[in-house]
C-alpha cells in the first residue's frame, strides 16, 4: 500500500510540507527519546505539533464558521474521535498486555492509572502529580507518559471552537468583523497564556511544562498564523523565511537540553521556526525548502507520525523496565525506531485508512461515532480498573523470585502515615516499634532509609525491653532547616515534617528519651551525579521558619543546587542537629551509607544470575566518599555523636553483593530487605546500647 493523503484529504488542500513538518517533529521526539547524539533538544518536537495543530484546526473551524454560520460540535468531536481514539485504543490494550509480562504487579497498578488518566483526557494533570520532572530518568519507565500532549491538546480543543463560536456570533456574521475578532482573541489567548508560561517556568517548571493554559500559546501561534492573510509579495520572502525557519528548529533539535529552564523562553525558538516555516509554504509552496520537506520520503514518515508517536515511547519504556532501567541504544533503536515504526505502519493500513474511508459501521457517522467514543473512553476506563486490580491477585508465575524480595520488608501496625503538608505528624501510640507498653527510649529519625532498617531496630528494641518512636518521611532528610529543591520541586513538606519532630525533642527528652538513630539517603539529596542519570535533587537552607523563596527552574547540578553547596548546607545543618539535640541531652547515632547496587537485585539475580549483580567494592567506597568524610567530621565535632558503618555486613574486600547464599538482600538499588537488616543486629548492638543508656 502506498502512503497517500487523497483517501482522506482534498489534494488541491494537501500541504505536503506539513507533512514533512510533523515527520521532523515525531523524528526528534523519537531520536530524543532513543538517546541518539546531536538530538539533545529533540524534545521540542511536541512543540512543532502544537504549532501544526493549531494552524490547520483553526484554518478548518474559520472556514467552517464562514461558509455555514456556525460550527457543528458534534461532528467536530466525532472527527477528533475517529483520528485519535481507536489508534489510541489499541496501543493502550496492548501496552497493558505487554506489561503483564513484563512488569511486577505494583508497577501494573500505576499503568493502569496511567490508562484511566488517558481515557478521561487528564494524563497532563496524571503526569505532573507522579512525573513532574519530564526528565526524570525515572520518567523513562512510565510506560503513557508521551500521551500528556494528546491530553493538553484535545482540552485546548474542549475550549477553543467554543470561542471562535462565541466570537462570530457576537460578530454577527460580518466577515470582516469576524476576522478581526477572531485575531484579537488569538492575540489575547497567546500573550496571556505565553505570559503565563514564563511566569510559571521559572516558579513551578512542571505546571508550565505540562497544563494547557501554559501551553495554549503554541497552539494560538499556528492558529493565528492561520487566520492572518499572508504579507503582499511575500512570495519572493518564501525562501529566506523557510530557510530561517528551518534554522530555528534544527538549531532547537540540535542544541538545546534538559538541563535547561523548559519550556521558558527557549521555546520560542522551535514555535517561531515552525510559523516561519507554514508561513513559507504559505507564500510560495514550491520554494525549494518546503518542496524538499514535502518530498515523498518525509512526507510518507508525516503520515504515520501519529502511529509513531504512540508506539515508541510504550516500547521503549517496557524494553527499559526488562532492561532493569538502564538505556541501551541498539535495543531502544530497535524497539523505538524500526518495530514502533512499523507498528505505525500497520495501525495506519488497518485501523486509520478504514476509518477514514468509513468501512467500521460504528465510526461511520457522527452520532455512531459519539456513542462508541463514549464506549471507548468507559472501556478504557474499566480496562485500567481492572489492570490496577489484577496482576496484584494473579500475577504472572515468572515473578515470584522477585516479588518474594520485593515483600520482604518490615510491616508496621500503627497507622504512622506521612500527610502532604508534612504535618500535624502522626500520634506517637501509632508510630512505635519495640516491646509492647515499654518505656520509650529512642526515637528513629529520616527517610525510607530509617525505614528499611527498622527490623534491626524493631528486634534489638524486643530484645533491651524498650520503645522507639518512628518519625520517617520518604524523601525527605531529617534536617529542619534545609529544604530539597531539583526535578521542578520543591520540598517544602520535607523541613515542616522535620520541624514538626524539632519540636517534639524537648518533650521527648523530658519522658526518657535518650537517643536519636540518624539514617537518610544523603547523595540523593546533595546533587550528586549516578551513572546514567544526572543530580536530581540539591539541598537549599530553609531556616527554622517559613518556605525559603526558590526558583522552580532551579536545576539540580547546577549552582545554587551543585554539590559543593548542597554539601556545605547538609554540613551546617547537621552541625546545628547535633548542638540543638547535646543541649537536650540527647545521643545520636548517625548511619553510614550502606552499599548500592547499579541494578535492582531482585529483578537481575532473576534474570541476569547473582554474580552479574554484584557491585565492586571500590565503586561503592567511591560513590559515598564524599558523605562519609562529612559525617566523619560532623561526629569529630560533637561528642553526642557515634558513627555505624554497617559497609563490611555488604562487603567483601573487592565486592558488595547483591545476593548471598541464595537469599536477595536488597528490594531495588538501595533499599534493603528486612533478613537483610536482621542480619546486622550483631554489628549494631553496641551502637544501639550506648544510644539507649543514660550515661552522657
């Protein structure tokens, strides 16, 4: 078959250059998205779409206004139903049924969030909650997350013929009038929703990556180009813009990056290049630029670039997850690049073709088309329920092995939970471990790095007769006055919980409490650069009071959130710690780092066998030099402290292991499993003895 726009689209209407523009698009965007070089801000091919979009749907919706009056809503959708809904449909059905196979229950569970988010037109707000940062290395084993642009772009689409309807009826149907009207209001919509988009850039990156109302400008940009009449003998400037429009995109392709404040004012640079380049094909289409991006081969990848766009990043996202989430450039090529494109191929032969040419009864009409998109949209709905509820229950036999590692952690029986805001904090009757009804004697402070040694604690507290008191916050230090800021956050719960436990201290120590068990993942909060993945989070001094006022562009890596100051501020305000707790009369026990795996140790001794799992010990001792030397001149500073380093209970002389006699001792990278823990209680008997004594 032939990839041929006349089964679907007037010739004499056909912008071929178009099409060679959407092959540019989904092109970067895929190259980006494999890690190919020279593509670091091929991220702005989202940016070319929005722009196209807006250009042709508004073209569609003035002359619809013009030639009848009015703009019939029904068929509107139901075209925007049968273009997008049943290509979606199917990539949805068998991305969760790849994952299946692929994935472990608990992340199943939030892909079948992900498939209710998309079928409700939400994925945007989805992805902005639990992916903030787009570039997250995280960010790359969520399998949906490519369709919060399909979501930013069908809301705009809920408002936007509504207000061409409303500006043409208060036209009241003069043409003139009507385009004039209709010009203001896209003016109106780009500077507000442009000034918006800056405003929240540097404030809350996220929002301005990911909601509509920051990104409505891309689209007014395209529609007002389409509704402007092009410039009295522009023909002979078609070439100089489209050159120039070209050079603004491949420059925005080329050398742009993540490290970069996005969308920001960069952005500019790929929305200008694109209406240069329409604007080009407007004037003189067979300039030899867009006579050339409209060729055949560009235009043929322009077709299918809806199909592309929803095959690759699932792909690519599953390959990673199996991959134990390290990027493989040969595998993501193949996966991303030739099998999403053929993919793209076949959805476009035998799922978009026959809808156009209305061979599914179903999707022939507008109200049939309405009915089953409604049926489409509850299906998935359901479809993600279920996904969300299934492979909890019955999972996939493959996974045991994994799954046993992954459950075996420490479980709690209080209700200590941990509240959005960081506080009220949670009361203490449901936050103990320990020996029942003893005195309470300790109080286990930090982020989930306390929590996965909370078996070693929970035994030695049984085995001494006494209490601990719980106060854990994932991803949060327990520093209360140093904030995390970095993937477009930041963490001002993180210094309310920590104040919230500050306060309590002097209360504590007036019941008997005597010491503190100081344990938190320090380089993940002091812009420190993993391999395969970029400093995420830096630490910023807060004080004792209120949120410090910090950019959201502030970029983890780079100052004020470089290591060498995320440092200092840990430094300082560990050094404030421990004086506030000396003067309470309170000891401390501060936790070395334990040692992590490059791969998650359930998922590779599964795959891969143990001893490919295991770590070098010299690459362990490296990676947490730094936080060692800290704490080492921390504790030489004050007398209440004592350092533990549980490092040779992991290692070897030359190498950390991942598994021992059989038995998983981590439940990913860093997280240990409760034998785990248990197995250190020898080692940290005397430190916990002389933390729970009286004597000074």
């Amino acid at each position: 078959m032939s990839l041929t726009p006349h089964s679907c689209i007037d010739a004499k209407a056909y912008r071929p250059d178009i099409d060679g523009l959407r092959a540019l698009a989904v092109l970067s965007v895929v190259a980006f998205h494999i890690g190919l070089p020279g593509f670091g801000g091929g991220f702005v091919g989202v940016d070319i779409f929005f722009v196209i979009s807006g250009f042709l749907i508004s073209g569609l919706l003035r002359q619809e206004l013009l030639a009848q009056g009015r703009i019939d809503f029904k068929a509107f959708y139901a075209r925007r139903i049968r273009r997008l809904a049943p290509a979606l449909a199917l990539v949805l059905a068998v991305s969760l049924a790849l994952a299946y196979f692929v994935m472990l229950p608990d992340d199943q569970i939030k892909l079948g969030r992900e498939v209710r988010a998309v079928a409700t037109l939400s994925a945007n707000h989805h992805f902005l909650k639990h992916a903030f940062d787009y570039f997250d290395s995280d960010a790359d084993l969520k399998v949906l997350l490519h369709t919060w642009s399909l979501a930013v772009e069908e809301q705009y689409y809920l408002v936007w013929p509504l207000l061409l309807w409303g500006v043409f009826r208060l036209s009241k149907g003069d043409r003139h009038v009507t385009d004039l009207r209709m010009r203001l209001a896209l003016g109106t919509v780009l500077l507000g929703s442009l000034g918006l988009s800056l405003w929240l850039s540097y404030r809350d990156t996220p929002q301005a990556f990911y909601l509509m109302p920051a990104r409505a400008w891309e689209f007014a940009a395209g529609a007002l180009l389409a509704l402007l009449p092009p410039p009295r003998g522009g023909r002979r400037l078609a070439l100089p813009i489209a050159a120039l429009g070209l050079a603004l995109l491949l420059a925005s392709i080329a050398l742009l990056n993540e490290r970069m404040v996005f969308p920001g004012v960069i952005v500019l640079l790929p929305v200008i290049g694109s209406v240069l380049f329409i604007l080009a094909g407007m004037l003189d289409p067979s300039n030899p630029i867009s006579r050339c991006i409209g060729s055949r081969p560009w235009t043929s990848i322009g077709l299918l670039s809806y199909g592309f766009y929803l095959w690759h990043w699932p792909l690519l996202a599953l390959g990673r997850y199996w991959g134990l989430g390290e990027r493989d450039l040969t595998r993501d090529l193949f996966l991303g690049g030739v099998l999403a494109l053929a993919l793209a191929w076949l959805s476009y032969r035998y799922v978009e073709q026959p809808l156009r040419r209305g061979q599914w009864r179903k999707l022939r009409d507008t109200r049939s088309t309405l009915r089953t998109g409604l049926g489409i949209t509850l299906g998935l709905w359901l479809l993600g329920t279920v996904a969300m509820y299934l492979p909890k229950h019955f999972p996939w036999p493959g996974q045991q092995s994994i799954l046993q590692a992954k459950r075996d952690a420490f479980h709690f029986v209080g209700d200590c939970g941990m509240p959005a805001a960081g506080v009220p904090l949670s009361p203490r009757a449901q936050c103990l471990i320990g020996a029942p009804s003893a005195p309470l004697k300790l109080l286990a402070w930090g982020d989930s790095h306390t929590d996965h040694l909370m078996p070693l604690y929970d035994a030695l507290a049984k085995e001494r007769g006494i209490a601990i008191l719980r106060r854990v916050y994932h991803g949060c230090p327990p520093l209360a006055d140093a904030m995390p800021v970095g993937e477009g956050k930041k963490r001002s719960w993180c210094p309310s919980f920590a104040r919230a436990v500050r306060a309590e201290l002097p209360q504590l120590a007036a019941q008997g409490v005597t010491g503190v068990l100081l344990n938190a993942r320090w380089n993940s909060y002091t812009a420190q650069d993993l391999p395969g993945r970029p400093a995420m989070t830096g630490l910023v001094a807060a004080g004792l009071e209120g949120v410090p006022s910090v950019s959201g562009g502030m970029k983890a890596g780079v100052a004020p959130l470089d290591r060498a100051s995320s440092l200092q501020v840990l430094e300082q305000s560990l050094d404030r710690s421990a004086q506030d707790m000396a003067g309470l009369g309170l000891k401390i026990v501060l936790v070395l780092p334990e040692a992590e795996m490059s791969k998650s140790p359930p998922e590779c001794v599964a795959r891969l066998g143990a001893a490919a799992c295991n770590a070098p010990r010299a690459d362990v001792e490296r990676h947490r030099l730094q936080i060692v030397q800290l704490l080492q001149r921390v504790a030489a500073r004050h007398p209440n402290i004592r350092l533990w380093d549980p490092l040779d209970q992991f290692c070897d002389a030359k190498t950390c292991f991942a598994s021992r006699d059989g038995k998983v001792r981590y439940q990913d990278k860093d997280h240990i499993t409760a034998s785990m823990a248990l197995t250190l209680t020898d080692s940290f008997r005397p430190s916990f003895d002389w933390a729970r004594s009286a004597e000074r």
